[in-house]
C-alpha cells in the first residue's frame, strides 16, 4: 500500500540534549572515528581515522577532535573542508552528517580539527523494535503536548520505541528546537488509545514539504501501559497486512479501526488550503519546511527551493496584481511567512526596475524567501522588531542564526555568494549606521540592500500586526520620506511609480460612501480596477464581488482616504 511519507530511521537517531551529554562525557570506549569527505558527503577515502581527543565547546558550538597518525594520514585530513564522525553508544555504532572543518590546527605529530556540533548521530544498525507503517487509508490520531500547546497531527508510524507523527508545517515552527518533555496521546478510530511521555527525535519536512514529521522516542515508566502499547502495535500491523492488497488470508477486521473517524478529522487544513489556484499556501508551508531543515539539519533543499522561487517568478511576471491581491486575502499564515512572501513578491518588481539582471532571478528569489528566518530560528519573535537595539546577548544569537541561514544558502551553488550576502545579511542594515548585524553605512549598502529596507519597512508599517501602530500607505511612504538618512528616498520613490499611492489589496473609501478595494494599477501606479465591498450610506446594498473600472469609480467621487482599519464607524484622514 502507497504512502505519503518517506521513511526514516527517526528511532535510529540521537540528538537534543542527550547528544549534548553524549559528547560532553566522551570517552575513549566510545571507539570515536573520523572519515573525510567530499561533496555530496561521499568519502574522499573508506578508512577511518581513531581520534585521541574528542572535546565539546558548547559556549563557542564547535567540536574539538585530535588525531595522531602518520604524516601522509595528516596530509590527507588537513586538506579536508567535510568530515564525518563516528562513535560506539550502548553498543551501537552511530555516524554523523557531514560536519564542515571550521579550523585545522597542525602540530608535530598530531592534528586539531574544529568542526561545527552534529545535530544529530544516527544509528548504523538495525532497529530495535519492529515498525508498523501506516497507509494514506488508515488515520490514527495523534497529538502533541507542549508548553500547553497541543499540535494534532495523524500517526505515520508506531514502534515500542517510539512513533512519527505528521503534523501541519506552519504551526509545527512553534516547537522548539530541543524538546525533552512532549506528552503524545495516540487515538485509534473506536476511541482507545494510550498517552506516554517523550522526546522529540528529529523534526523535518516530508518529501512533498507539505507536512511536518516529528520522531519522538517513547519514556515507558508503567509496566502496564508499556503492555497495553505493545497489544497497539501488534493489532495495528494485523489491521494493516488485512488492507494490503498482496495480502492472501482473509482477516476478520480489528476492532481498534472499526468506527470511522469523524469527517473533521478527515479535513486536512494544509491540504483544503491549497485549493488557492495562486497556490500560496503550498509556497508558504514549502518555507515552513525548509525552516524546520535547517534547523534540524542545517541545510536548504535545492529542488524545493527551485520550485518555490520558480513558482513565485511565473505568479509575478504573469499577473503580480493578482498575486498581491491573493497574499493580500491569505488568512492563517505564520506572520514570519507571510511577510516574507509580501516582500519578495514586492521587492522583485523594484530590483528589476533598479537594472537587475534577469540571470539570476531565481537566486535572487531563493535569498528574498530567506532574507529574515533567523527571528524563528532564534526566538519567532515580531517580525519587525529592530534588531539593532536589542540586548547584546540577543543580537549574539540573532548572528548565529545569521550564520547558518548564510552558510546553508551557499551550498546552493546557483545563488552566487555576493548576492546572498547582500540580502541575507544587509537585510536589516540602515543608511545612518544604525543597523544590524555590521552597522554598514552609506555607499558600503548597495542598491539591492537599499531598496530591501525599503520594501521591507513599508511593510512593516503597513502590516495588521503592528496593532494601533498600523499606518496608511501614505502615512508610510511620507515616514520614509521624512528619514533620508536611513532610507533612500529615490528608491521610495521607485515603488511608489510601481505600487501607486494605494497599492493592490488596500481598501480605500469614496467620497459618495462607498468602499473597495484595489485590485488592479496601471503603469502610472494609479487604481484602475477596484473590488467593491460596501456601500457606507447604505449598508444593505449588495456589491461584493462587484468589480468596476477607474472610469466608473470617478462617478463615486473622490478618494477620501484608505478605508479606517482602526475603527469601522470612518475613513482614514
């Protein structure tokens, strides 16, 4: 029977805070191994090299490992930028990614190597305990307790040891990182079901980047329940050989599946969501996913980032009006996320009309996608808070995850590394000096980082979550104006002649009470078709969905401002 999900040695794996013990209190009954490598982590040679020294630098987040041989040994590991390590635990061999050597110190006889910290060691032999693997027909519940929070995804598979759990992308990003104490609760379709304390394994996207699948490895403290989960397990696998097609004895049918779930749990969010003929859900859960790899694994995927910039390039060279009004209607989108998708779709226009070369169009996508994901990587806090004026040990984190984001983008080779830096890391720098993460000034900020500041402050501005801050487009466009010496007033003025003073999706107000939105500019950035909504002096007339020209809307008066977000009795002023 087909699935859905790839599978994973999600058991095999250590990390959180148990690798963290593991390398701290390394000895040398670990039988701890190095292996060189080249790209695409294939070894440069089949032997390994013993380490003598194994050292955790958790304050700097690097790993220290020493290695005595001979000099042609020492050669060979000293000319390596890749290494892969392995080491014995609990009896069981167990290797890392790839780790890039960040130092090599040479002395007389032996080797230095400083790598980056392994997220996670993955076992080399086989499980433990037997798997049962769920098909797309058979849903079992299953959710997630953290912090209070419960995320409700469906079980992909189960073991004594631990379970996979398929969960929506956007809300997964609110699991941290290390996660010691989840509680999972797995509830079969007749209603039984058994709750056991866990720790999350791994947590990264499926092939598809439309769902998230969480590892979590089982804490069994009740002899009775353990007992109760294994009689789970062993019903489960019956019910599912019962289903195989190739399956050639008749099975009478388990009573754990035989109530059918109710149709609410049948809905997929994710999946109902993608209806949006833009899409735009798609793109944002494939960012999700990308986020949750580069925090697990502290890489991007080239294929999906391809089809995501890809897909965002055709929207906006076919209709960008139509895709600003789609973003501007999407609703429970991750903050982060959308404004993301908000500045890349506004920005691409700008830097094409700044003289940008079209060759690099998907790299220079693929960056905007990125631009700012270090807030979730740190913290997921206010998309536009200024990064500049935070506490230093705050700013100090904001730079590491300044740094993976940077070192996982230059591993897609088709973004050349200049033009990743300029947005990846002047994305949040401002003329005066005043920015983060290097304070550049004036002429050291190119065009592409002006014109970044520009897009992304109007947004800010102008975004629902700055609350009773929110401004107008006007209101935003003359903040800028007033602040030359942090934003470049030309290029304010560039996406005002794209954009117009109400650009598509704004709701503006008539004189003659009536309300619309914009759908459609012309090439002066003047409203040249608008969406009705309302008609303010008579509330029952019936005008959604009716859409006019500017020809007609001139017969509604003038316009008197953008419709008043902060309170539904006026227009703005």
């Amino acid at each position: 029977m087909t699935s859905l999900f790839t599978t994973q040695n999600y058991g095999d794996l250590l990390s959180g805070t148990l690798l963290q013990r593991i390398l701290q209190g390394a000895v040398l009954e670990m039988q701890s191994k190095i292996q060189p490598l080249v790209a695409d982590n294939k070894p440069a040679t089949e032997e390994k090299f013993k380490l003598t020294g194994l050292r955790l630098d958790a304050e700097q987040g690097h790993l220290l490992l020493r290695i005595q041989g001979k000099p042609e040994q020492l050669s060979l590991l000293a000319k390596s930028h890749l290494i892969r390590l392995f080491l014995r635990y609990q009896h069981q061999l167990h290797q890392s990614e790839g780790l890039e050597v960040i130092q090599t110190q040479i002395h007389p006889a032996s080797l230095v190597l400083t790598t980056q910290i392994p997220q996670t060691l993955s076992r080399v032999y086989q499980r433990a305990h037997f798997r049962v693997h769920f098909p797309l027909g058979v849903r079992v519940e299953a959710q997630v307790v953290h912090n209070r929070e419960i995320f409700t995804g469906s079980l992909v598979d189960l073991s004594y040891g631990g379970c996979r759990i398929a969960l929506p992308l956007q809300p997964s990003l609110k699991l941290s990182r290390q996660l010691d104490e989840l509680l999972v609760k797995i509830t079969f379709p007749n209603g039984e079901g058994f709750s056991l304390p866990a720790e999350k394994v791994t947590l990264q996207p499926n092939t598809e980047f439309s769902k998230a699948l969480l590892g979590c490895q089982f804490r069994h403290d009740d002899a009775a329940k353990s007992k109760k989960v294994m009689r789970f397990i062993l019903e489960s696998e019956r019910e599912v050989a019962r289903l195989d097609p190739g399956h050639q004895r008749q099975l009478a049918a388990s009573r754990l599946f035989q109530s059918q779930p109710h149709p609410e749990l049948l809905a997929d969010p994710d999946i109902q969501a993608v209806k949006n003929p833009l899409k735009l859900q798609e793109v944002t859960n494939q960012i999700a996913g990308q986020l949750l790899l580069l925090r697990e694994k502290g890489c991007f995927s080239t294929e999906i980032m391809q089809q995501t910039s890809w897909h965002l390039l055709r929207l906006i060279k076919n209709d960008r009006d139509a895709l600003y009004m789609a973003i501007s209607k999407l609703e429970g989108i991750h903050p982060l996320l959308l404004h993301h998708l908000q500045v890349a779709s506004r920005f691409y226009p700008l830097a094409k009309k700044m003289g940008f070369s079209g060759h690099y169009e998907h790299a220079l996508m693929a960056s905007l996608l990125m631009h700012d994901v270090g807030r979730i990587l740190v913290d997921g806090s206010d998309v536009c808070a200024f990064l500049g004026e935070l506490p230093f040990a705050q700013r100090k984190e904001y730079k590491s995850a300044l740094l993976l984001v940077v070192r996982a983008i230059a591993q897609l080779h088709w973004v050349p590394r200049s033009l990743g830096e300029d947005i990846l890391v002047n994305a949040n720098e401002r003329l005066d000096g005043s920015g983060f993460p290097r304070g550049l000034k004036g002429n050291r900020l190119d065009a592409l980082a002006r014109g970044l500041a520009v897009v992304k402050q109007l947004h800010c501005l102008t975004s629902p979550e700055a609350g009773s801050g929110r401004m107008t487009w006007l209101e935003a466009y003359e903040c800028l104006k007033a602040q030359p010496e942090k934003f470049d007033a030309t290029l304010v003025d560039y996406f005002v002649k794209l954009n117009g003073l109400y650009p598509v999706g704004t709701c503006i107000a008539f004189e003659k009470g009536y309300v619309g939105c914009v759908t459609q500019v012309d090439r002066e950035g003047e409203p040249s078709e608008l969406e009705l909504l309302m008609n303010l002096n008579n509330p029952s007339e019936k005008l959604e969905g009716v859409k006019v020209t500017s020809q007609y809307a001139k017969s509604m008066g003038r316009i008197t401002g953008e419709y008043d977000f902060r309170s539904v009795k006026g227009v703005a002023a």
